[in-house]
C-alpha cells in the first residue's frame, strides 16, 4: 500500500447533466482526502497536454472537443479534483468503472450516469488517473503546489 495522488476529472457531459453531486458522493465511498478542487473551461492548450498520448490517433479532435465542453454547446466546465490516500488510483479507478459505458458495472460512476449518444460519443462522465506515473503527471497538470491542500 502507498499514499497517491490522483486527478479526477468530472467531464463536460456530467457538468450540464447536474450530475456533479452525485459522482462527488459516488466518489466518497473510496475513503480518500479532497486535496483539490477547481470547476474550469479547459482551454485548447490543456486539453492538448492532458490528451497528449493520443495525438495522431482518429478520436483525438473529438477528444478535445469533448474536454473542452465544445461538444457539448461550448463553455461547458469540468471540475477537476485531486484526492490522496492509500491506493488512491486504484479506489478511485474501481468506483469509475470501465471507459465503454455500456461495459461498466452498474454500480460504477460510469455504470450509473454514462451512455453512448447516438452520434457514438462515450459520454463517460469522468477522468481517472490510470497509473502512479501519469496521476503525477496529470496533477501537475492541472494544478499549480499551492492550489493544494497539504
């Protein structure tokens, strides 16, 4: 067991669906400290940066016009969280469930509140840090030492 960071993100689709409440409760469960919380229009140049693995591959555009809440009527926010503790990515990872909506648990964050459009969008509802490495990366990312609680 080793005390982690990891970056959260409550995507655009679960903003302007008002579902932000809900996932936060969903999100108790793991047990975890709240280190950080920020609601936020993600600009191109961080999308860009957060998605950074993905460029050259067919879904990246709509990737960032996702995060970027563009697909969803732009000006959309996400609401970026930091939790820490005890296997914070892998708790948080489990309660968010696969990434296909219609693979993941039902009692999952994505099993509950995600769905396909039928334009094919996986409106997943949120980000999980996948590994020790890319959750340093992503906090770095999106927060600044100082925005943190300690």
């Amino acid at each position: 067991m080793s005390v982690q960071e990891t970056l959260v993100l409550i995507k655009p689709d679960a903003v302007k669906r008002n579902l932000i409440g809900p996932v936060l409760a969903k999100l108790e469960e793991a047990k975890l400290a709240l280190a950080a919380g920020k609601l936020m229009v993600v600009s191109e140049k961080l999308a860009n940066d957060h998605y950074v693995d993905h460029v050259g591959k067919p879904f990246f555009p709509q990737l960032i016009e996702y995060i970027t809440g563009k697909l969803h009527g732009g000006g959309v926010p996400v609401m970026a969280l930091v939790y820490k503790g005890e296997d914070a990515i892998l708790k948080i990872r489990a309660l968010a469930g696969e990434t296909n909506p219609e693979k993941a648990k039902t009692d999952t964050i994505r099993g509950m509140f995600g769905r396909i459009t039928t334009a094919g969008v996986f409106e997943n509802v949120v980000h999980a840090s996948a590994n020790p490495l890319e959750a340093e990366r992503e906090v770095k990312l999106w927060f600044k030492r100082e925005e943190m609680v300690r």
